[in-house]
C-alpha cells in the first residue's frame, strides 16, 4: 500500500506488501524488497537497495551523499538487509571510491539518531543504540552491540560478538568477543553472556577466556602476548580468529586492563 502522499518515483522497484505512509519520499533508482514498512517523512535518495521485511520509521535520511570532501558525485549505494530496523532519524550515507557502497547486514537494530557514514560495513545481528556515531569507512562485525552515544573513528574495526559501553570512544579496533569501556577504551573482559545468548558452549567460552587472559591479563605487551598464545594454546578456530583479527589490525587493538 503506498499513500497518495507519499512521492514515489515511478523508477521505483518495490516488492509485494510493501506500505509506504504519507510524506515519505522515494527517489529513482531504488529498490526495496517485499513486506518493508516506510513509515511518514522518511526520505530515501537514489542507489538504495532495502531488503525484505524490513522497517524504517519516521525521519530516517538513506542514501544521501557522503560528508567527504574527496566525492566527486561518483555513483555509490547503500545496501541494506533483510528484517533489519532502523528508528527515527538515523541517518545512512552512500559510499565513496573507496568501497562504492555502505551496507547494513540483515537482522540489524539502528535506533533512534543513529549516524552511519560512508563506506561503513556491517554485519548481520548488528545493534547500534541512540545516537551511535560512525566515521568513514568504519566495519562492524556480526553480532556486535554498541551502546548509546558511542563514537567509532575512521577506519576502526569491530570484531564479532564484542559488547562497547555507553559513550564510550572507538579510536582503536576491537577484538571479537570482547567487552570494551572505560575511558581511554580498554579490554573489559569477554562477553561471555552474550555469547552464551548466541549459542556458543562453555568449552568455547573457556577457549575464548584463556586466549585472552594471555593477551590482556598475563602480558602487557600484544606481540609478547600473541607469542605466549601461540606457545601455550593448541590450533583451533575460535583461538585461530582472535589471533587473526589481532594480527591484520592496522589501527592497532585495544589496551588490557588499566
């Protein structure tokens, strides 16, 4: 259903039962995906790709041009998932040269003043409360939450399953499984609760808990860290993973414990 105060372009794609309320405009070249509800006054600019069943409320802005001073009208998107919501007000740039795209994963939370930049990517299960703040070219990992007001930098990763405190400033990556706060951001222990929510046994919990007991809480330096890991803790995945992560940071992770 779309109401006839809606503006719709009719290059619009839009899939079966999809409602569209009034003063909500759609602009060419958008494509949003069965069962999605747009709720009054949202706006959605070209290259804009929603999936299914997804629902965006009031003042949502997707898919306007990125705050770069280096884009050059450059024809980028925003994708967007399956079942995802996104609350009043967020908004979400288009990417830039860098990535050509910003993508939000399926199953996302984005609430109320959210603010992605362009060329984020994030994952599946991703939940940013009000009034998170994401640089350029900022990835976010499957499962991770970031409570309210929280700052991400440019080019910060955040690993899967991590848990970052409220207003908390990301200015280095975060490692997956992992709980972050104070201030500077430091290590603040494994989200073992939230893992434990998502599945993962307690064998795994222990893995990920003796890895990084190494890492943050026996070693105060990462590289003697890393060695100490990979002296002391058999090959497996979830050890593999974090030691990976670790690894190809080119920011650089967070600090233990202070």
């Amino acid at each position: 259903m779309i109401s006839n105060q809606a503006s719709v372009s009719e290059d619009t794609k839009i899939g079966d039962g999809v409602r569209i309320d009034s003063f909500s405009t759609i602009f060419e070249k958008v494509t949003i995906g069965e069962g999605t509800r747009i709720h009054p006054n949202v706006t959605i600019y070209p290259h804009t790709v929603i999936g299914k069943n997804c629902e965006i409320f009031p003042g949502a802005v997707i898919g306007v041009d990125p705050q770069d001073l280096k884009f050059e009208g450059e024809e980028t998107s925003v994708e967007i998932g399956d079942n995802t919501v996104i609350r009043e007000c967020v908004t979400i740039h288009r990417g830039t040269k860098d990535k050509w795209k910003t993508v939000i994963g399926s199953n996302c939370l984005l609430m109320t003043y959210v603010h992605v930049a362009h060329d984020c990517q994030i994952g599946n299960g991703v939940i940013l409360a009000s009034y998170v703040g994401l640089s350029g070219h900022v990835t976010i990992d499957d499962y991770a939450i970031l409570e309210g007001k929280v700052a991400a930098q440019q080019f910060v990763h955040i690993g899967a399953h991590s848990f970052i405190g409220g207003a908390s400033l990301v200015r280095k990556d975060i490692p997956p499984y992992v709980k972050a706060a104070r201030e500077p951001l430091n290590f603040a222990g494994v989200n073992s609760v939230g893992l434990r929510r998502r599945g993962f046994s307690d064998a795994e919990v222990r893995e990920i808990e003796d890895v990084y007991r190494i890492l943050y809480v026996q070693n105060n330096n990462v590289s003697k860290g890393l060695k100490a890991i990979k002296e002391t803790i058999p090959e497996a995945k979830l050890r593999d993973q974090i030691i990976s992560f670790v690894e190809s940071s080119e920011k650089g992770v967070i600090r233990g414990m202070i």
